[in-house]
C-alpha cells in the first residue's frame, strides 16, 4: 500500500464519520481558497453578476439549498463562492471565467437531496440560470436481495478545463438522493463521476455496489439493479477479531466497515466494473494490514485471509 492510500483511508474515515452523524448528505468541495463575493450592487472592474434562482420540487423558490460556485479558469480560476438567500433567488459578482457550479437543494418533505451540478458556466456577461429540483432524477442502485437494507453511498464528481480539476461530492446517509445534469455540455471527457452504495443484508452479506462514468455531461439520475450472477464473492477470514474495511481502490471514495472474528468470516458481493477493491483489515492490539488492488470477477468467488492478505478462489 502506498503513503496516498493510507492518508486517503484515514481522511475518508472521517469524512464518512462525519457524514453519517449529519444525516441526509454531506458535500466536502475541493477547490481554491474562496474568496468573498463581491455585494451584487454597484460595479467592480473585471467581473460580472452571476443571479441563481433556486427552484424546489414543487416549482417554487427554495430556501433549504447549498450552492457553490468555484472557479476553474480565466480571472476567476482562484475564486469561489457560497451565496445564499432565504427568498430563493442570490445575485453574486464574479471574475470572468469558466466555473463549476452545484446546489443541494433539500425536499422539505421527506428529506431527500437533489443535487444539481452544471460543469461548464462561462461567466461573460451578466448571467441568470435557474437551479430547479424538478430537473432532478433518482439514484436508485441496489443488490438483487430485497430483504438487504442500505447503509451509506457517495457520489463524486471531477471536472477538468484548461489543466485545473474541481472535485465534488455528496455522500448519504440514507436513500433520497436525485441528481442532473444544468447548462450545456463541457468538453468531451472532462467530466467523471462515480457513485458507491453500500448494503447489508440480515445473512451477514455486505454489497458494495458502484458505478463510474466518463463523458461531457453530469448525471441525470442512476437506476442500477444488478443481478446475482453480475456480481463477484469476496470472502474474508483471519485468526484474530478485528475491524475490516472494504472500499474500491479509485476514488476518493466512502467504504464500509465491519467487526471481523476467527468465527464469523466476512463475505461480500461487489460490482466488478467499477474497477479493483482494497481491504484494510486491523487486529486488536495489531499492526493494521492492506490488500489493494484485489481483481474480483463477476460469478466467482475470492477468499482472502488474514494474517497475510493472501488471496485465493
């Protein structure tokens, strides 16, 4: 295991912590230092006025939103900003120049997030654009056992223009979330996104489901239900109790964690394409060990075991 991965567990330990004591989602967005917007009235030489108007699901102006616009090119490459009105509706001033923008918006209903993200927003000239919850379509992605229960899941998105990368997140500590894509397309392949959901089923099976994506556009939702054969087997064992953590090596990501003893082995039934697993597996009173880069294959079974990480099928 190289030194990114062991930092990347530990951040994303506390990242998905964090996420699962907040409640419905949380986004962490990495990008330059923010820097303060400047008052919608009055002028500033070199930039223009960016006027958002937040939309829920029923068509009217929300107030339950979280909006970031972040910088990626031209004099507002180093700029980002977080308005906010409770009337729905947030004028800002910006540098001219190519920027990301995404919005939570949070249902007053039932809780749930739709998440809006436009990839490309060329600031230019004074600009309105119209976040609407409406455009929003579900993430639904579930194993093939009804009587499994959802744990946790993230979606993640890059974007890359002129050398730079913004990176983009929600994770959900429950089922509700809605995602699309606003505004028109980016350059071709300058968008990624990916999205893992994890379950757990009363038989002690754990699923790990994930789905990647590389194109020009944002997500306008995700529906899928893999079947049983479409899935690969990882079973796990080891001579000490322990704590055992699986996420997909691309990432970052969220994984799932869970109690691992010399009488109960671990088994877990993971999607194949969404690329190579890493598992983590700490004894107690140990030295924590890694297996990265397992390549798991749809129909067949792999066991891993602990001391050692050795893998056979």
């Amino acid at each position: 295991m190289n030194r990114f991965s062991a930092t990347r567990r530990r951040l994303l330990s506390a990242f998905l912590g964090s996420a699962l004591l907040g409640g419905a989602g949380l986004a962490a967005t990495a990008a330059p230092v923010t820097a303060a917007p400047v008052p919608a009235t009055g002028s500033s030489a070199g930039t223009v006025s960016l006027t958002i108007r937040h939309l829920d699901r029923a068509g009217r102006p929300a107030a339950a939103y979280e909006t970031t616009v972040t910088g990626l090119s031209g004099a507002g490459a180093d700029a980002s900003a977080r308005p906010y009105d409770a009337d729905g509706t947030v004028t800002v001033r910006l540098p001219r120049g190519r920027y990301v923008l995404d919005s939570a918006l949070t249902a007053t209903k039932d809780g749930g997030t739709d998440w809006i993200v436009r990839p490309r927003l060329d600031l230019v000239r004074d600009t309105t654009v119209t976040v609407d919850a409406r455009t929003a379509r579900p993430v639904d992605v579930r194993p093939p056992d009804a009587a499994a229960r959802f744990r946790h899941g993230g979606m993640f998105l890059t974007v890359s223009h002129g050398g730079a990368e913004r990176f983009l997140n929600r994770v959900q500590a429950r089922p509700g979330l809605r995602v699309a894509h606003l505004g028109p397309a980016a350059e071709p392949g300058s968008v990624r996104q990916w999205y893992d959901a994890y379950w757990s089923s009363p038989s002690g099976v754990d699923y790990a489901l994930g789905h990647a994506v590389t194109g020009d556009r944002a997500l306008t939702g995700l529906v899928r239900k893999p079947a049983a054969a479409e899935l690969a087997t990882l079973r796990v064992r080891a001579t000490r109790p322990g704590t055992l953590d699986l996420q997909p090596s691309a990432g970052p990501t969220v994984g799932i964690s869970r109690v691992l003893t010399p009488a109960a082995p671990a088994t877990y039934r993971v999607t194949p394409g969404r690329g190579t697993y890493d598992v983590s597996y700490a004894p107690d009173g140990g030295p924590r060990e890694n297996a990265d880069g397992l390549v798991l294959r749809p129909g067949r079974t792999t066991v891993l075991t602990f001391p050692g990480g050795a893998a056979g099928r």
